[in-house]
C-alpha cells in the first residue's frame, strides 16, 4: 500500500528554512510521526511543520512509513526555554586546542547558546577572528560541534586561564548538557566514511596496480615459453623426418643382396636420432606443462583484477554517494547560519563563478599572507586558464607554489579548479607531504 504524504514547511527556531515540500510521513522509535530533511528524520507537529533547531532521528531507524488513510500521530510540542536571557557561565564541555593558526575554542551547544558563547568571548576581552561548525577532531581526540579561532597571541595556559574566567561567572544558571547539533555530528560521520573510502581506494589501486605487474610477467613468460615450444615442435617435426628417412634408407639395405660398409654406421646414426628425438619429446611435454601452468596463473591474474576493478568501482560509486550526502549537509548547515558573514560571506560577494568544496573556506581563512591565492582566483574567476593539468584527474588543473605566509609552508599553498559550466569548482589546499596531498587529490573525485 501507498504510504501517507504531506506538505511540510520547514522551520529553524523563528526563521523559515523551506516552505511547501511534500514528504512521506516516517514513524519514529516514540511513535509519534517524522518526515526527513537534509539527512535527519524531524518530529511533524500539528501544523505540518518541522524545526531543524529540534531534536533529530537517524534515518535508519525510522524505517517504518505511515500507510496511506491512517491517522498522523503528530509529534507533541516542546517546550521552548526562554529567549533573551544573558550569558551568565558556561558549564559544558570545552576545551582550547593551539596549533600554528592560533588558539581555539572548541566547546558543544547548540547554536543559540553558541552564538551568546562567542558574544560573551569578545565581551570578556577574546577577540574572536572567526567560528563554526567544527568538522575535525580535537588534540584531545573528540568531536565538539563548534570552534572559534582567537586573536589572543600570549600562551595556551594564559588562554585557558581567561576562556574559564569567562565561563565560570555563574553556571548554575546554565543547563550542564548540551544537546550536540545532529547536523554536525552527521558531518562528523560523513566525513569519517569518506576518510575510510578513502584508505580503502588507495589500497585498492595498489594492489590493482601490483595485480597488473604481476599479470604482464606472466603474460612475457608464457610468450617467452610459447615460442620455445614452437620452435622445439619444428624440430622434433624435423627429428621425425629425419628418422622416417633413416628407418626408409635401412631397410632398402637389409633388402639388397649385400652390405655396404655403412650399414653400421646408418644403424648406429638411427639410435642416436631416437635418443634425441626421446629427450626432445621429455623436453616438449615440460614445456607444455609449464606453459598450460603459466596460462592458468595467467587467468587466475587477470580474474583478481577483475575484481579489484570492480571493488575499486563500487568504492568510488560508495565515495561519490556520500561526498554527495556530505554536501548536502554542509548546504543545510550552512543555511542556517544566514546571514553569511566572515570568510564565507566575502567569498560569496567577490567571486561569482567560484564554488569552493572540501575544507576551502577553512584554509582560507587560516592564511597568513593570502594575497597570490587571492590574485590566482581573480584570474579563474574572470575565465583565465592558469596552471596545468592535473595529472590523473581530468578537467582539474593544478596552481602550485602560492605563498601562504605559514611559517614551514610559505610555498606549499595550491589551488585545484574544474570548469563546470557556468561555474568553476575550487578547492584551495595547504600541502603537508606527498601523501597527504595524494589523498587530497582522491577527495577531488567525489565532489
């Protein structure tokens, strides 16, 4: 049977994300009735409506579908906390994490009680250079929900010192938990997949690539074996031919009436020719044992990279599917942060065409002279062909050895573009090593 479907309107808090979308109405684990938005199932209220700022279900475990002409168990309002209140402390979790882009706040809210965070930050003296959602693990190996990068220049501990100053005025105000926001930690799990695929694919292609090695050392072998057995068959061919007319001379002897002196020497050449000809027939049947071995390794060789093609296939199809879902989070993240402000509202305004993926806006925000990478995307994005062809990706070209600024990396900046129709798809990078970058350049496959 058809499963019930309704016209939802889609809420954050006060604003209106969405309007008029028609979803299949989901039974969530409480009973009560969801539809799915950006990746999460959201509890339907009463007037068909969702709030994204709300608790959330995973998809998989709303699995179950309303059938049509059945009553929607709408899903009970909660209560909302009052608005307006001051930020009087901070009790959940946070930590400060210094790396060579500065300090960083990293803490777990939700997003209005992050925004007060990041105001009573610049109130108590931290000048707040930007903040987000946080898509990385912390030096401590945890996942928080938001990050703010700080101006303060002194020591971690002197940070540490002011950011519990400023959290630590009155915390019995302030609930202790903190619900995480579901969208980021979807991220988080979006990412850590794609990261997974990621190791898998790279190992795929290396043992394909050795599977490849090994199958053309076959292949020369069993060439090589071929044309010995061929030629050792024309001389045993020959061999034969030889002995046909010996035994044929012989017997013209043995008929005549009388025995020339080279009776002997025929009948001792006859014996000498069937040794040969039975060493050349040993000689023949290993041969062809070795070569019916080297055919069959042959096809063993070419059957595993069969299925490493088709391994590596189905994980580049894996990979791509979920770059696609983790875009889609980040359009719904970043849609709830309107208006754009910061890194990414400039980047909105000052380059039409550009649409930058992976952690772009990221690095260029952590630049400490981003004057070339600037200059390069004024060019790409007035249409100018710079760099070169990046080697194995086509339609992405590579501009390499831009200053960054970031003492150890000064040249190490890189930008990767793909025309795309009307737009340019950008991806800007700082390079560590070889291998980070080889991984890098993978992720430029599923965007």
């Amino acid at each position: 049977m058809a499963s019930t479907q309704v016209v939802v309107r889609v809420l954050d808090g006060a604003s209106v994300v969405d309007e008029s979308i028609r979803r299949p109405v989901r039974l969530a684990p409480d009973g009560f009735a969801g539809v799915v938005y950006a990746g999460a199932v959201y509890p339907l209220l009463s007037d068909n409506t969702v709030d994204v700022a709300g608790p959330s279900w995973e998809i998989e475990d709303c699995n179950r579908f309303l059938l049509a002409g059945a009553a929607i168990p709408y899903a009970p309002r909660l209560k909302e906390p009052p608005s307006g209140r001051e930020f009087s402390g901070f009790g959940g979790e946070w930590n400060v994490e210094t790396n060579r882009f500065g300090h960083h706040v990293v803490f777990n809210a939700s997003e209005r009680i992050a925004t007060g965070i990041v105001d009573a930050l610049e109130n108590g003296g931290l000048s707040v250079q930007r903040w987000d959602v946080s898509h990385r693990p912390a030096s401590d190996g945890r996942f928080y929900d938001w990050f703010a990068r700080l101006r303060f220049k002194g020591t971690q501990e002197e940070c540490i010192a002011r950011v519990a100053a400023i959290f630590a005025r009155t915390v019995s105000d302030i609930p202790a938990q903190f619900a995480s926001a579901p969208s980021a930690v979807r991220l988080e799990q979006l990412e850590a997949q794609v990261e997974q695929l990621l190791d898998q694919v790279v190992g795929l292609r290396a043992r394909l690539d050795a599977s490849e090695r090994d199958a053309a050392e076959l292949r020369k072998s069993l060439a090589a074996t071929t044309a010995r057995e061929s030629r050792l068959s024309a001389d045993l061919d020959r061999a034969l031919e030889h002995q046909k007319s010996l035994h044929e001379q012989i017997d013209e002897i043995r008929d005549s009436p009388e025995h020339s002196p080279d009776t002997s020497a025929l009948m001792a050449q006859q014996s000498e020719t069937e040794e040969l000809l039975e060493l050349a027939l040993a000689e023949n049947a290993e041969l062809r044992h070795h070569a019916g071995s080297l055919r069959l390794q042959t096809n063993h060789g070419d059957a595993r990279i069969r299925t490493l093609e088709a391994a590596l296939l189905g994980l580049q199809e894996r990979l791509e599917e979920i770059g696609e879902q983790e875009r889609e989070h980040r359009r719904s993240a970043m849609a709830r942060l309107a208006p754009r402000r910061g890194v990414p509202g400039f980047l909105d305004s000052a380059f039409a065409r550009l649409v930058f993926v992976l952690d772009s806006v990221e690095v260029l925000a952590n630049l400490e002279a981003p004057a070339s990478v600037l200059r390069c995307l004024v060019q790409i994005d007035m249409g100018e062909l710079v760099g070169k062809d990046l080697k194995g990706m086509r339609g992405w070209r590579e501009v390499s050895r831009l200053a960054t600024g970031i003492a150890g990396s000064e040249d190490m900046g890189r930008i990767y573009y793909k025309p795309d129709g009307s737009r340019v798809l950008v991806s800007v990078h700082v390079k560590q090593d070889e291998k980070e970058q080889r991984r890098h350049i993978e992720r430029l496959r599923s965007v």
